[in-house]
C-alpha cells in the first residue's frame, strides 16, 4: 500500500472537482495517561506533567468533501464544530480545537493517504497529536468481510506531520470478522469487530529540540452498519499504547515513557 504525503499543498486546482456533500460524527473518548520519566534508576518528577491523569474529551466533527484528485481520492475538510475536554470529575481542561480544521485525503472506502494542515491541530493546546486515533475513527477502513466469519487483515494508516515534519506516522496492522446481525438503534445492522497491534514512530519538539517517539500498543473496537442502507450508524473502540522519548542530552538524558488508553464510542447522527 502506497503511503502519500504531503502533497495535497501542491496539485493543481485543475486536477480537483468540488463533491458536495457532508456528514458530521459525535465522538466520546475516555482517555487515562501514566507518565514515568527516569534518568538512570532515579525517577525525574518535573518531567512527568501527565502523571496519573483521567480525562474525557467530547467532539462533534463534520466531514465536507470539497474535491476529487485524479487517482479517484477525495479531499474532505474535518471541522471541529465543537470540542472539550474535562477531567473525570468534570473541571475543564485547556483545549482550543473548536472551530480548527484539517484537510483529509483518503480513498471512498476510507483509506487515509495524507492529513493536510495537520498544524492546525497538533500544538500542546489542541492535543491532535495525542488523540490522532481521531482520524481513523472518522474514516473507518473496514476490508471486504465474508459471511462465515473469517478473518481479513487490513493496514490502517494515518500521517498526523506539521509542516516540520514534526508529529506522528501511525499503523495498526488489524483483523477483521463479521460477527453478525443484531439490533441498533431502531432496526438491524451488521457487527463488524477489528483487533491488532499499533505502532507509531516520528519527532516531536521539546523546547528547541526535536526528539525521536516510539510507541506500540493494541486497537480493538466495533462497527455497526445498517443492514438496510449498509451506513455506518456506530461504533465502540479500546485503543491503548505505551510511548517513548528521550528528553535531553548526553548525561542530563531522561527516558519518558508514557501509558495511553483511550475508549469510547462514535455515534452518527
């Protein structure tokens, strides 16, 4: 599978025809973060801002293409209509997503190949770095699944960059099953189930410096689709991983590691 990037910016707009037409996605996400930052055995507490913190993050999104590239994929404009984010006891946390958009490549069946004007939506007070699993969620790519519940492997992939190059390039190698037919909301759909590894690698600036991220971790979740209209009508998700980075240099080096888990749900209007 070929991985575009960046390149949105520098077609021409005779390649593009305006696609009218939009959707908007609610999405509630429970998020817990651990830090740990060590130098050698001892622990570095000045290092670890996230330590132990549970919070929720509510946002409602909406999906506009705006234009077709001449390879078939479609460029779509995601707007956070509204966006907050509280710790579990209800206090607001800083956030200013709400009314920022990004631009999504991505193939009909919702392949992601580039996210345009990631910049908007990255620095330390909007948090797309950290919640990028975002992006799947409003372009689920679901593979072609059998009736008898076999399995289907699908790559999901998903580039949250800067124009520094600075941020995330994101896979999770999934399997897929139809699980069956069982009731939501007012009538039938179809209960897609997906599970897999996730990884991550990128940079991301701390003060002045860049600094190398790792991360591994697990993605499982479920999809509804309406038996009649074959529409996505929902969808739960379990998503967790454990990031790295090495802050500083030399001998005043520190390890961070941070533990990442976010679950919740997509509901669509």
């Amino acid at each position: 599978m070929a991985l575009v990037l960046g390149c949105g910016r520098h077609l021409s707009p005779d390649n593009l025809v305006v696609v009218p037409n939009e959707r908007r996605v609610t999405i509630h996400v429970d998020a817990n973060f651990h830090t740990v930052a060590t130098r050698g055995s001892e622990r570095i507490a000045s290092l670890e801002p996230w330590t132990d913190t549970a919070c929720a993050l509510d946002t409602t999104i909406s999906v506009t293409p705006t234009r077709t590239f001449r390879d078939g994929s479609l460029g779509s404009v995601l707007r956070f209509e509204t966006a907050t984010l509280q710790t579990r006891d209800g206090a607001p946390l800083p956030l200013e997503l709400e009314g920022r958009t990004v631009e999504l490549r991505r193939f009909a069946d919702g392949e992601i190949l580039d996210v345009d004007f990631a910049e908007h939506v990255i620095a330390s007070d909007r948090l797309l770095g950290v919640f990028d699993l975002l992006l799947p969620l409003v372009s689920p790519f679901p593979p072609d699944l059998p009736k008898d519940h076999g399995k289907v492997h699908r790559l999901l992939v998903w580039p949250v960059l800067d124009e520094e190059r600075h941020g995330w390039y994101q896979r999770a190698e999934t399997d897929w099953v139809l699980a069956g037919v069982e009731p939501f909301g007012k009538g039938q759909a179809n209960r897609l189930e997906y599970e897999g590894p996730w990884t991550g690698e990128g940079k991301d600036p701390v003060g002045t410096v860049p600094v190398g991220l790792r991360s591994r971790g697990h993605v499982a979740g479920v999809l509804w689709y309406d038996t009649d209209t074959l529409d996505l009508v929902g969808q739960e998700f379990h998503w967790r991983r454990e990031v790295s980075w090495t802050a500083g240099r030399g001998e005043a080096a520190a390890t961070v590691t941070q533990d990442q888990e976010f679950s919740g749900r997509v509901t669509v209007p």
